[in-house]
C-alpha cells in the first residue's frame, strides 16, 4: 500500500482504493500536494489519507465535465443505460468488500453496511431501467391552434455533494439519475467517508462511464471548493444531501447563477403507535426505523409517541429490544451497533441526552458514554420526556429514542408536526382508514405505515418544511436532472 491507495481483503474479495483526486477521467494530486487524514471511527486510528482539492481544482473538474457534456448528452438513452447496469452487475458481484470498505470508515455494524451496499448499487440498476424512459409528450392546444410538444432534456453540469452517514448510497442515488438523464457530474464526499466514493469512480470507469462525466473531489474546505463551482455559470444543477443549515447556505450560493436546486436536509422523524397497533410489529418496526445505521439517518425515528393504553407495555419491550443489541467494532460480524462517526457526533448525542434528563426525562437503558476506545453511546430509551427537550426539536442523528404518551389522534398530529423539519414519519394501526387520514396530516414527505423501512429506488424520496427541495429515487428523481422543454408547433 502507497499513500496513494488504500489496500484491503475481505472474505477473499481484495479491493484497491486510489485515493487521489478523479478527474477527466485521471488520478492525480491535489494542485497543492495537501492530503486529508481518514480514520477508523471504531478505533479511532488513521486508516488512509486521501487528496485535499482546492478551487483550482474544482475548475479542472468543471471543465473535465464541460468537454464531454455535449457527447454524453448525445448518448443514446440505452447505451447509458446499459453502462449504469453493468455498475449495477460489477457493485453486486462486490458488496461484501464495498461493505467492509463502509465499516472501516463510516463505523456502522457490517450488517447494516451490507444493507447500504445492495442497495446503492439497486440505484444503478433502476436508473439503468430508467434511461430510457425521459419520454416527451405530444397534445393538441386548446384552441385548436398548435400543437405543444414537451421534450426533457439533460438540465446540464450537475455537483453532487454527499453525507458520511450512507457514503456509497447517497452517492449512487445522485449520479445514477445523473448519467440516465444525460447530465455529467462531479461528486464532492464528505471527508470523513471520501475512500468509498474513489471506490465507485473505480468501478465506474471500469463499467464504461468515458472519461469526464463522472469526477470525485474531496476537500477538507468544502465551502470554498463547492462555492467555486456553483459560481461557474456552466454548472446548471446541485444536488446536496446534508443539514438543513449547510442546505441554506448552499441556497444562497446557487441563487446568485440560478441554479437548479435538489436539497435532502435534516429530519426530525415521529414514530406513532395508536392503542389498537400490533405491537410486536410496531416493535420490529421500531428498531428498524430508530437503529438502522446506528440512529445516523435522516429518517430515523426520534420521537416515539405512544398511546397511553400502551406505553408501559411498548416502552419496557423497546428497551429490552435495545438494550440487547451488540455494540462494538463496525467491521466485525457480531457487531450490531458500531460507534458514531466520530466525537463531535457523539459529544453531541450525549448532550441531547443530559438536557433531557436535566428537564426530567428517565433512563430506560443506556444513557452513558462507555469508557473505552472509539466513539461509542449505547442503545437508549429515554421516558418521561418533557416536551420542551431539545432532542424533540434537534436531529439526534445516534441510537437515543425520546418516547411519549399520548390519548387523542388530533393531539399526536399535533405533537407530530411540531417540528421544522418534514422528511418521514411513520404510524402503526389495525385501522386503515385511520392510518391513512393520519398519514395525509402529517406534515412529511414521506409516510411508512406499518412499517419500519421507508427507502426504496423506486419510490421518490424527500421532504417538506425545512427537510429539503425535490426527490431522489423513481422517475421523479430522473426529472430532477432533466428539463422540460416546450414547442409550439403547427403542421
């Protein structure tokens, strides 16, 4: 191993990372020679360095997708699609080394690694599925004058700028939609998981993406550098998955060219169980919806509210579920809850906690920094909470679940909507016409009911409030990256 790569075998899969900038289709240094240290969160060790880019090379970037813009635009919808499912083919025959590459950086349990892995790579499978269906309309106007022809066409050089918290999904849930659409992209990864995105520009490449229309930079001044390229009148696209204060920032920015905006931001999800819910399922749904990816997601559950006919029962059975979990190194097979991603994360999950429990809320289980090597908090059930705790208006973004009674439908609407934030929600009950009518109320979009899982490729992403612009996923995240074009035409 050079110190520029990043070498590792996995159940017999080896697996070489380059770790230098990718642009116009080559690997080369920072135009300063700077690197960016990565560590393990679980052991808190360096495990790789990777290329620190400045502005200057942002520029390069955009003109590496600048030159082939026009060509790529021109590929016919099938053999883009058919280079997105041989990424789809190269990911799949590697999940086991594209999840341990996630463990060893993000830290998250190899079993919810494994999970990401399938399905970011499901991405390039839809979006292969889903190239060759930009299709345009034809209509008659209504006074009989002209017809209206509707065409969608590539919206243009697109910045991808993705979280740690899902560094392989996040990124294939971009640039798949990207290439479909006709559009080139340069990807920025977050510095604390930069590894997993050179790893798929590899297998990219290798898939058959030509050069240019795909480029990864990683920075450890991500202002400055995304600044850059959004003040390029020929970027016409951003599309940012991250917190809703960085979301606005970025707003402002892409304001000044008038650029095409997609913002996935924070999220503050309810979890409701009402008094005639099948609460083994509501459980199972629980700690699917709160610790998948170790309480690191946008749509993780935060505020369990719980009808009072039920929250002894429900509250006992939770923490018991929680506090058998298995917490330890995220690259090892027994693990169930890695470490957060690192300090700052943690320190702040355990600050959240404390002003709770200042304001009165009750330990269930966890609620204590363990001493030892790696940033660590423990599966936590809080009870008792009070509804003026900051961890009921802030993304807890770890393992700590709020949960709270309730007696009246029209109340938990109200507790489920008091929040800036509207990305995902979710509702057990036998009724159905109860689940969707609560459903519709809540201000979110996206609604699991009876379920603990909202995700899907094909379904459309995103939220509402202050949880973000536009979807990612189904058609409407291929339209994201297109532009409807509209002629006027008599014959």
């Amino acid at each position: 191993m050079t110190t520029e790569t990043f070498e590792f075998a996995y159940e017999g899969q080896k697996m070489r990372v380059n770790t230098r900038l990718f642009i116009a289709g080559q690997w080369r240094a920072a135009s300063n020679g700077a690197r960016i240290d990565v560590f393990n969160p679980s052991t808190e060790e360096r495990l790789a360095s990777v290329a620190d880019a400045t502005p200057d090379d942002a520029r390069d970037a955009v003109d590496a997708a600048a030159g082939v813009a026009a060509s790529w635009a021109a590929t016919p919808p099938r053999q883009r699609g058919e280079i997105l499912r041989r990424a789809y083919e190269l990911m799949s025959s590697r999940l086991d080394s594209f999840a341990y590459l996630i463990a060893l950086e993000n830290g998250k349990a190899l079993v919810d690694a494994r999970g990401e892995a399938a399905y970011a790579a499901e991405f390039f499978r839809w979006y292969a599925e889903e190239a060759v269906r930009g299709v345009g309309e034809l209509g008659l106007a209504p006074t009989g004058s002209n017809r209206i022809l509707v065409q969608y066409q590539p919206v243009g050089i697109s910045v991808l700028v993705t979280p740690w918290n899902f560094p392989a999904a996040m990124a294939t849930r971009k640039i798949a939609p990207a290439l479909a659409a006709g559009c080139t992209c340069i990807l920025k990864p977050a510095t604390e998981t930069p590894l997993t995105a050179y790893a798929i520009a590899t297998l990219l490449a290798e898939a058959g993406v030509p050069d240019g229309v795909v480029n990864v930079l990683t920075s450890s001044k991500a202002g400055p550098l995304v600044s850059t390229m959004l003040h390029d009148p020929r970027v016409r696209k951003l599309s940012f998955t991250g917190s809703t204060p960085v979301g606005r920032t970025l707003l402002k920015q892409a304001a000044d060219q008038v650029i095409n905006c997609s913002m996935e931001l924070g999220g503050n999800a309810p979890f409701l169980v009402f008094e005639d819910a099948d609460l083994d399922a509501a459980i199972d749904g629980a700690m699917v919806a709160k610790m998948r990816n170790g309480g690191e997601a946008c749509t993780a559950a935060n505020r369990f509210y719980v009808h009072r006919s039920v929250i002894g029962e429900f509250t006992v059975r939770f923490a018991a579920r929680m506090s058998a979990l298995t917490m330890g190194v995220g690259s090892l097979q027994e693990t169930q809850l890695g470490p957060m991603v690192n300090r700052a994360s943690r320190d702040k999950i355990a600050e959240l906690v404390a002003d709770a429990v200042e304001r009165g809320a009750q330990i269930v289980t966890g609620g204590q920094v363990p001493d030892t090597r790696g940033y660590f908090y423990p599966a936590t059930v809080l009870a008792n909470v009070s509804l003026d705790s900051r961890l009921l208006h802030e993304e807890i973004f770890g393992p700590v679940a709020a949960v709270l009674p309730f007696d009246q439908e029209e109340e938990v609407i109200g507790y489920a909507n008091q929040t800036e934030y509207g990305l995902a929600a979710y509702v057990y009950t036998r009724d159905l016409s109860r689940g969707l009518r609560v459903a519709e109320r809540i201000e979110a979009g996206m609604i699991a009911l009876n379920r603990g899982m909202v995700s899907d490729p094909a379904a459309p992403f995103g939220g509402v409030k202050q949880s973000g612009i536009g979807r990612e996923g189904g058609h409407h995240g291929l339209l994201e990256f297109m532009e409807a074009k509209y002629i006027a035409a008599s014959w």
